[in-house]
C-alpha cells in the first residue's frame, strides 16, 4: 500500500522545529516564513504550546460535546477579549474548511435562503459547500457545481446591487484579504458597502478569517479594518499554531437550536488548550503590535530590491510579486537558501506567511537570499 499521491512534494523530510525554524532529518536547518500555509502563529514548540497541550494531555485528552467541556467556554471568553467581538457565540470545530461549511448552514437555516455570493479568485476550503464557493474550476468536482453560487468581482457595487436585489442570497462571504488567490483586499468602501446592503435584504455576511485571523494583519482579524460588523466569521490555522481546530463565532440576533449543528472532535480538551496557549502567548508577547512593525520593517528592506514589482498584503500576510513566474525563485529558496515561502493562484507570486513572533533579522536573511537570486 502506497499514500494516495495528491501534493507535489519537496524532497525534504522534517524532524523536528523551534521557533521560527525547521530542522531536517538530515540536520538541515531552515527559516520558516510559511508556517505551514500561515498555521504557525506563534511559532514552532514554543514552551506555552508545549506545556499546554501536555498538561492537557495528563487530565483528559477528548470526550464528546455531550459533555460540560469548560475550556470551550474559556476560549470563547479570551477571544472575544481580545478581538472585542461583542455579542457573539462560538461554535467550535476542526479546520477552516468546516468553519466555513457551518457558516454556510447557519446562513441557510437564519435566512431560509440558498444562494451565496462568493468573490473571483476565491479559496474557503476543501469540503463540499466550501469547494462550492471557491474559484477555482480545476479542482471542483460535479457534486461541488451543485452549490449555488454566483462569484462577482471585488469592489463591483453594480452587481452586488444586482444579485442581492433578487432575494434569494443567503449569505455574502469575502476574505479580507485572498490567501490563495494572491493577496488581493476589496476596499472598505466596498465592504461597507455589503454590510449595508446584507442588512437591507436579510441576508448575513460572512468574514473567512481562516488565514488572516488572530492577530495575522496586525488586528485580531483583517475584516476591523473595514468598521463593520458580520454575522459569522470564521477561523481557524493560526488558531491552533498546528493543531487541527477551527471555530465560528455568531451573532447573538441567530439563534441557535439543538442538533442544528455538529462536530464529533471540534473543541475537545486539547483544542481548546492549543488555542488557550496562543491567545495567551498573542497577549503577553505583544504579537500583533511585532505583527506591525516587522511588516513595517519588511516593506522598507525588501523594496530596495528593484525587481519586485508589488508588496501585497498586510501585516505578516504579505506577498512579493514579480514580472516572470515565482516558482523557480521559490524552490532556490528551499535548497540554496534554506529558506520556506509559499505560491499562490498568482504565479508570479511569492507568499510570506511566518509566525507573527518572527525578528527583524529573520527579514535580513530573506533580502540578502533574494538579492543573491535576483541579481
């Protein structure tokens, strides 16, 4: 029996990490500026994450939601410290995937309503619904084609107008800023805008926080930026800083009814405890002020490199792009350099995705690496 191949892989097998560094079975060491698709937030075994999760470990590991899990009411009473998202639930789940199917469902069951308005260059995830309201026609099956969606362009007020004026649209969902798709961001006009017009159709607006959450852009999520407030968000990668969780947080005004949703491990013990440590690492490290002044500092350094045509993003979710295809440039980096970044729907592109506790020195070893290929 063999794996059922589906990642084109890097010859490179991982042993073990710390921090902001990946050490192979080889005793190769590498900077990681990806984190695994922006998952590691605060870093590679870092001693809260560790002592967490083992502490957790030694009391009860896992018991269903038919329970009193006490750590999940925790969570939920930390992020909304922190994010200071008022008057919100939290449901708890397994992966970005999910968070954003049960936004969907929730959507559907609040507004009676099927259609949903999703945005050109999309990603929300691999599962079903989440596939459905992704573009990208590549990797959609049939039953995928099934969801109903329509993908209009961001910052199109015309049709958005259009679409929601139908009343059938139970939901609008937009990213903040696209991950996959290439570090694209609507304007806060535009977003604005839906929220307005969501309201004046009853129809909810959904936030995909599920890379550009917990404190990724230099706010808890990248949607505060805009001054609205949306019906669900979702999240989850840098949640967990690599364990698998993912969690919805709903308005009070959608109420909830029993058995309406449903998760065999979402929020159990050692979720709950992943999730703890990185909120309270964010906390006492100052993470999403670092966020902002290494963005700062990564802006200022790596635009003397006059080959680069565009600095994308914000925060620690930025993008370097180019004027030929990244791909070559980003397989130098692994093997020459050591040095993890990541691709996107945009060839021409290169994702900078590192734990949010990342120095300015890390930054330095990235310029000269790339002065080095660019030259």
């Amino acid at each position: 029996m063999s794996l059922f191949k589906v990642y084109p892989l890097y010859q490179m097998t991982p042993s073990h990490a710390k921090g902001c560094y990946v050490y192979d079975n080889k005793g190769k060491k590498y900077l990681d500026l990806y984190g695994g698709h922006a998952v590691i937030s605060i870093g590679h075994s870092h001693p809260n994450y560790v002592n967490g999760l083992s502490n957790q470990l030694s009391k009860i590991g896992f018991y269903s939601n038919y329970i009193i899990n006490d750590l999940q009411a925790e969570v939920a009473k930390q992020i909304i410290n922190q994010s200071k998202c008022k008057n919100y639930n939290l449901f708890m789940c397994n992966s970005g995937a999910e968070a954003n199917e049960n936004a969907l469902q929730i959507a559907s069951f609040h507004t009676n309503k099927s259609r949903v308005i999703a945005f050109k260059n999309s990603f929300h995830g691999r599962s079903n619904a989440a596939l459905g309201i992704t573009d990208n026609k590549k990797i959609k099956s049939k039953l995928n084609k099934l969801i109903d969606v329509t993908f209009l362009d961001f910052n199109d007020k015309k049709g958005l107008l259009n679409e929601i004026s139908k009343n059938d649209v139970c939901a609008v969902i937009f990213e903040s800023i696209q991950g996959v798709g290439g570090l694209d961001q609507p304007s806060t006009d535009f977003i604005k805008f839906i929220s307005e017009l969501c309201k004046k159709h009853s129809t909810c607006v959904i936030a995909d926080e599920v890379q550009s959450g917990f404190g990724r852009t230099g706010d808890f999520f990248a949607y505060q930026k805009h001054d609205i407030k949306p019906d669900i968000i979702c999240m989850a990668k840098g949640m967990g800083n690599g364990f698998p969780v993912g969690g919805v947080l709903i308005k009070n005004s959608i109420k909830s009814e029993l058995g309406m949703l449903g998760t065999t491990f979402g929020g159990n013990h050692l979720a709950c405890s992943a999730v703890l440590a990185v909120l309270k690492t964010i906390k006492e490290e100052g993470l999403m002020t670092n966020t902002k002044e290494i963005e700062n500092y990564f802006r200022t350094k790596i635009s003397k490199i006059k080959s680069i045509k565009k600095i994308k993003g914000r925060g620690l979710m930025l993008g370097l792009e180019f004027d030929f295809e990244a791909a070559e440039l980003r397989k130098n980096l692994i093997f020459k350099h050591k040095i993890f970044t990541g691709g996107s729907a945009n060839k021409n592109l290169l994702r900078i995705l590192p734990p949010l506790n990342i120095e300015r020195k890390h930054i330095d070893m990235l310029y000269k690496a790339l002065k080095i290929e660019l030259s």
